[in-house]
C-alpha cells in the first residue's frame, strides 16, 4: 500500500517542518488538497504556496483540484509539474480533452469520483488516465468518517480497470485510519490518502508504517 499523507491536516504555523517530517516518515506522496469555496465550502493553497511546498518536498506532489472552472485552474497549475493532477468528473464538460492536456505536459492525469458518482461514469474515459481517486468522504473538509460502500465501489472499479487499463491506480481520501485499512486493500486500492490519522497521531513514521503494512497489525 503506497501512503500520501494530506497536508490539509497539518499544523499550518508549521508547514514546512510537517512536509519535512512526512517526507522523512515512509510517505510515498504529498497530497494536496487545492479547494476554491465554490466546488466545496472552503479555501486552501494557491500557487504561491504550492510553489514553496514544492520546493521543500522530497516526494512527489499528488495535487486534487476540487474546485469549479476546472480548465482554468489546470492550466494555472500545469508549471507546478506534479506527478499526478487530478479532476472532479462531475465538474468537467470536456473532460478527455483536459486528460490530454494533463498529459502532454508531463503529469499523469487522475479522475476524482464523488461518494454518490458510480463507477461506470468512467467507462469511457479510463484507458486515458493513471489514477483513479475515490472519495470515501464528502469532500472539503478533513476528519470525517469513512462511506462503508466505498469498498464495494473499489471492488467494482477493479473489475473495470482489470479489462479497460490494467496499469491504471486506485487512490482513496476520506476517512482512512487502521480499522478500515484492511478491507481497502482487500478491495483493491492501491494508495491511501490520509490526513487527520497521520498529523493527529504524533508519530508520522509508526501512523504511515501501520498504512503501508497493515498485515503487521495482525
């Protein structure tokens, strides 16, 4: 299991000596939650701040835009070079001309799915894209609790990717912690976003290992 803690969740006053820590603790991404008070009823990072981050982490940026005019705010962030960029299929008219445009720039593109978004709204899309991002909260706020059919829905995306793009990732947020690690990776995810679990645990290293390796729980 491949873990990329959510900066959403650090202490703020603190940022850069969080990132450092995460960076140093086993973390295979940093995940960044970019929100503009419209898709989501709140704000967080503009490019200023991405920029510095960017320049403090020593892994790869995981970027998840929740926000509306999506295009725009793409096009904006395309300099950041993260390694994934990753949009709301629910806000994208276009959204196999932006997977391109994601791409021919040098990231790998990712769609988001909503809890209430079913999985099949990806048929046609998921032989273009490396990653799909389930939503196992409702998005735009960090420590909320786990959607229990998030596994079902990991388990029926498998089968899809199994047959349309076996390379592709399944990436969850929302809610993850060691009472429901297990079954996600049972289910077939492949990398976890966890925020409030991480930066609320005071020991980065121990929270991430429990992620990466939850059979050593047993």
């Amino acid at each position: 299991m491949l873990v990329a803690p959510s900066i959403l969740s650090a202490n703020f006053l603190e940022l850069g000596k969080e990132i450092e820590s995460v960076c140093k603790s086993g973390a295979d991404f940093l995940h960044i939650d970019v929100m503009d008070g419209h898709f989501v009823p709140n704000l967080t990072f503009g490019m200023p701040i991405l920029s510095q981050i960017a320049q403090v982490s020593s892994i790869p940026l995981d970027v998840h835009l929740m926000v509306r005019d999506v295009p725009s705010f793409v096009a904006y962030f395309l300099p950041l070079k993260p390694l994934f960029m990753s949009v709301h299929i629910e806000e994208v008219t276009h959204l196999h001309r932006l997977i391109c445009l994601i791409r021919d720039n040098g990231i790998r593109p990712a769609v988001v799915l909503n809890p209430h978004t079913s999985e099949e709204t990806l048929r046609y899309i998921l032989p273009d894209v490396d990653m799909v991002l389930l939503m196992s909260v409702n998005p735009g706020f960090g420590g909320q609790q786990f959607i229990p059919s998030t596994l079902t829905k990991i388990r029926r995306l498998k089968e899809l990717i199994s047959v349309l793009n076996p390379q592709c990732l399944i990436e969850v947020d929302g809610g993850i912690n060691t009472q429901n690690i297990v079954s996600l990776q049972e289910a077939g995810a492949d990398i976890v976003v966890a925020g409030s679990y991480i930066f609320g645990s005071g020991d980065y290293a121990k929270a991430i290992a429990t992620l990466k390796n939850p059979q050593d729980m047993v």
